[in-house]
C-alpha cells in the first residue's frame, strides 16, 4: 500500500519517525509532506531514512504545480500526523494555501486525522465544532490522549500512543483487501416516471445511503458499480457509475451487470408509473385523472432468477408504520437475505438527512441501532458482510 503521511507543526511531529519507520518496515511505502511550522520542529534528513518514499515541502509544487493531486491519486491512504487545529480549521473550511491543505481539499481518498495541542485548543468550542463537521463527512480521528503535554499542562491533546495509531493504519490497510475478490452493484437515489414532458412521479430519496455504501465498499477493495437515479451527489471515486432514469432501466441495467456477488438494493424505486407517456403538456382543465401500472419489482426478480441471484442480496424498506411487520414480510416476500428497516417520522426525517436510524433483519435475527450519519451505517453494513463472508455465514 502507499500512505501519504502528513506532517504539521506540532511538537509532537518528533515522535512520527517512529511511526514512518516501523509502518517501512512493515512494507508500506509512505510519501511525506511537511509543512513550513513542522520544518522547524523536526529533522527532516531522519524522515527521509525512515521511508521509502520522498518528502515534499511547500516549495516542491514550484516545479510540479499538480504535485497536490499526484500525491493523492497514487495514495490508498491519507495520514495527518500530528494535526494542528490550524490544519483541522483549513480543512474544514477549505483552505487551500500550501501543498498540506491542498492535498486535503484534492484527495478523493480516505483520512485519517491523529491530532495534538494544547488542552484548552482541543476543547475550544470552535475546534470542537470543525472536528464535529469533519467527523459527520466520514473523516476519521485517532485520539487525542489523556496525560501530560509537551507545554507543561494536563489534559486531552496528547498525541495518541504509536503502538496504537500504527496497528489502527495496518488494520486498515488490512480492511482494504478484505472484499478485493467480490464484485458488488449499488442501487441509489429515486428513479423518475414521466407524466407528460414537465410532470412527474417520483419520491424524496437524496440517494446518500447508496453513495455511501458503494464508497464503503470500494474502500474495502471490492469492485462496486453504483447504478444511481437523479441526484445532486458527488459520485464516490473508485466506482463505477451508471446513471438512469426509471424504474424499467434500473431493472434492466441490473440484470447487464450480473453476475456479482453482492447486490445491495438501497434505491427508491417508484412503484407505480403511468400507462401512456404523454407527448405534449397535459392542460390543467384536461388533468382529471392517470392511469397508472405497476413498475417491475427488481429486488424479487433479480432474487427469484437461479443463475443470476448473487451471492448476497441487501434490500431496503422504508415505513411509516409497524416497521419490523412490514420489514419481515418484504424480506419473505422479495426473497432478500437481508432487510435494511427504516422508520419515516418526525423522529427520523431520512430523506435528504445525514442520519438515519435502522434495524437490520439478517440470519433470522433482528438488530437494532441508535440514530448515527447514514456513513456509519455504510461502515457498519459493510464490516457485517466482510465478516458474514469470512465465517461463511451468508
């Protein structure tokens, strides 16, 4: 795997030689950048023995002005090492004024911030604001530590152990080989059924869920194709996408992209679409009624066929009502191995939300979770089917 490993200006950046050195050994290949403040607190020639890769500094983009996207795209894995919250501000916020914090607004790959500072800045409300935002767009954080800090004072900002923060990069590293054998096809996003060529009906999906889930996926090592109806979204990288519009195209792109091992069905497919595509715009005074018919029912076809069924399918049910009732019953009736259950209600307004709150009915047993960003649900989905197909459990 190849890491870029960033460096800011804390004092604890002396301690990242240990960390650069035992991940080299451990075969990664690690690239670093380090910032201006970070130049004046660490040797950067014992950086440069510690790994494999280069060092790279503000000035280096002066003759390789794409430097910024180079490091990114070869990386499988981005590491802020110690981060400043003045780097934590300029993410969040999108700064981009040296190669550090351009890295980050660049990267289409996952983060990993490990922090240290001073007590009080770690508790300042605005630095706790920016890493709440930066946490709720799936950026991941390892510490701070409780304990003594290089200024004398007591509390959390202690860089995290480096035993620690190195087994949480191999682990990871681990994680994205986990599904590298299994193809998978996400359905997301609503799917759109004209009436005439200005109306429509369709439904409120924002398709983030199935966004998600096919960046978790391919963040795994999986090879994921995202079939998506209308949406606003950034489409994850490392993915195939293939866009549609209705309910009868998503049904037959699916069946193209058989055979796969995992399908997981998270689109809001619309159920019904009319009988007649009108041609011209249907007059207010003439709009007296439609004629309506079923659209096919994908997730129980693609079930019920013996040679194309994957290995594991994943359905959605949305409800407003006795959720596990109506979940159970999809889930017999479409022929899915697992059932995602979502209650709609002034409690839990999924469409459009970052959040959600779910049951999961798998392996005839019914899971419960509290409400969490619709990111963490995609971890959790994820990290069940590596582990159902690890023990064999599907």
């Amino acid at each position: 795997m190849k890491f870029l490993f960033i460096i800011s200006g804390s004092i604890a950046a002396k301690k990242c030689i240990k960390i650069l050195s035992i991940l080299t050994n451990k075969g990664m290949y690690i690239n670093c950048i380090v910032t201006d403040s970070a130049k004046k607190l660490i040797n950067s020639s014992l950086i440069k023995h510690s790994i494999k890769g280069r060092v790279y500094y503000n000035s280096s983009e002066k003759n390789n002005k794409m430097l910024h996207i180079k490091l990114t795209r070869i990386s499988d894995l981005i590491i802020v090492c110690p981060a400043t919250a003045n780097l934590i501000a300029k993410f969040v916020h999108g700064y981009a004024d040296d190669l550090a914090s351009t890295s980050l607004i660049a990267s289409n790959k996952k983060i990993i911030i490990i922090p240290a500072m001073n007590v009080e800045m770690w508790n300042n409300s605005i630095n706790q604001d920016n890493i709440y935002k930066l946490k709720k767009k799936g950026i991941e954080f390892i510490g701070p530590d409780y304990g003594y800090l290089s200024c004398g004072e007591k509390g959390l900002g202690r860089l995290t152990k480096e035993n620690k923060i190195i087994q949480v990069i191999l682990n990871y590293a681990q994680k994205t080989k986990k599904l590298k054998d299994k193809t998978c096809i996400v359905t997301a996003g609503p799917t759109i059924e004209s009436i005439d060529p200005i109306r429509y009906i369709s439904n409120f999906s924002s398709g983030k869920q199935g966004y998600e889930i096919a960046k978790q996926l391919s963040l795994s090592g999986a090879k994921v194709t995202l079939i998506t109806g209308p949406t606003n979204l950034q489409p994850p990288s490392n993915v195939k996408i293939i866009n549609i519009i209705t309910a009868e195209e998503m049904y037959k792109t699916v069946r193209k992209c058989l055979k796969t091992d995992i399908a997981i069905f998270t689109a809001a497919v619309s159920d019904i679409k009319p009988t007649k595509k009108i041609k011209q715009k249907i007059k207010r005074e003439k709009f007296k009624n439609i004629t309506l018919m079923n659209n096919p029912d994908i997730v129980k076809k693609i079930c019920s066929s013996k040679k194309l069924r994957p290995q594991l399918v994943i359905s959605f049910a949305a409800e407003t009502e006795n959720l596990i009732t109506n979940a159970t019953k999809k889930i017999k009736a479409k022929g899915s191995d697992w059932i995602v259950g979502n209650k709609i209600d002034k409690n839990n307004r999924v469409f459009g939300s970052d959040f959600n709150k779910i049951i999961l009915i798998s392996n005839n047993k019914i899971l419960k979770f509290k409400k969490m960003t619709k990111i963490n649900i995609a971890k959790l989905l994820v990290n069940k089917i590596i582990d159902n197909f690890k023990n064999n459990n599907l």
